[in-house]
C-alpha cells in the first residue's frame, strides 16, 4: 500500500478541519488550507469535493460559509478515508478484504507470499482502523502546545477577543484559553457558581 499525493492531501486538510474545530473555528475557507498546507488550490478543491462526496465534509455558502466537518471527528477513521481515495490497504489484490481478486499462484491456500502479505495488510488495518481523526488532532495539538509551536486558524480569536468579564449565558470559554483551562479543572469562578447551584438544587 502506497498513499497518494490526493490521500495525503485529504488526511492533512482532514487534520486542519479537526484542528480548527478544536480551537473554536469549524468552519474554514479552503484558501486558508491552501495557505497553511501550501498545496494547488485546483486538487484541493477535487479532493475536498470527494470528500464531501463522502460525507466527511460539508460546505456553507456566502461570505461568511466555508468547510466544515460533517460528522464527529471521532467517528472519521483514517482507514476508511484511504480506502475512499486510494483504494484497498492490502498490498496484493488476493489479501484485500474489500477488493479480492485472485493472483496467478496455482495454490493459494499454501502460497508462501500470501501468508506474508495478509499479515502485513492485517497490520496496516489494525492501526489505520483504530485511530480516528479526533486521535490525531489531540496528539498534534499536544505535541505543537508542548514544543510552544503557534497553533494555526487562530486569527479570528486573537482580532476579536471575547472581553473576560462578559460571558453570554451558558456559553463556554474558548477552547484553550486560561478561563477554558480552569473549567476543565473545575475551578473557574462559573464552574464553581454551576456546583454551587447543583448542590443547593439538591438539598
């Protein structure tokens, strides 16, 4: 199995879709991809509408529209995405479990390079299967907030601040602000006004 320029660039316009979504930005313009990922607008744009296609995405119109994921990032497994653009895992057809054919060995059963072959694309499945895009996002994330790596699609929230003493009732603090930490916690003064609350409401 060998991932293609337009499966490469489907997993990494992929992971900016999670990435932005995490950090409070769900919708992107497909320039801004362009841009971070340096990649020909005409194949982005041919992926993304396979993509779409597919339901991993999906589009709004007008100056305010863009991209957006369509499902749950985890409910995007990375094997299937592949399999979407570049076809089977499987390094020879005769292994395949969605696109079996026969090779030209006269014992299949007893062929040697076959049994190799099945426990290479068993491999493969078993790690492209397991991780889904929500996995990744994290661990990207992770990794850039541990190596203090500016974290991207974050334009909008650096030029248009929300003011820290105005809160809109039952919204949360951005994702990944000081205020968001600390309600991760428990400790920020509107998760303590919640417990407060909970708790009286259960005397």
């Amino acid at each position: 199995m060998k991932i293609s320029k337009r499966g490469e660039y489907a997993l990494r316009a992929l992971i900016d879709f999670g990435i932005a979504h995490e950090l409070g930005r769900p919708m992107l313009k497909m320039n801004e991809i362009v841009e971070k990922e340096r990649l020909p607008v005409k194949f982005l744009e041919q992926i993304l509408t396979q993509l779409k296609q597919a339901g991993y995405i999906d589009t709004k119109r007008g100056k305010a529209g863009g991209y957006f994921l369509a499902k749950p990032a985890r409910e995007i497994s990375f094997g299937h995405v592949i399999r979407l653009i570049d076809g089977p895992l499987a390094p020879i057809s005769c292994v395949s479990q969605t696109a079996y054919e026969r090779c030209s060995c006269p014992d299949e059963d007893h062929c040697g390079l076959r049994m190799l072959m099945l426990d290479v694309r068993n491999a493969i499945a078993r790690i492209l299967d397991r991780y889904v895009l929500s996995d990744i996002v994290e661990i990207t994330l992770r990794k850039m907030r541990r190596d203090r790596v500016p974290l991207p699609f974050m334009v909008e929230r650096l030029l248009h601040p929300v003011a820290p003493d105005v809160e809109a009732p039952g919204a949360e603090h951005p994702p990944g602000s000081f205020l968001d930490e600390l309600a991760r916690i428990g400790k920020s003064p509107s998760a303590e006004a919640r417990q407060r609350r909970r708790a009286a409401g259960t005397k």
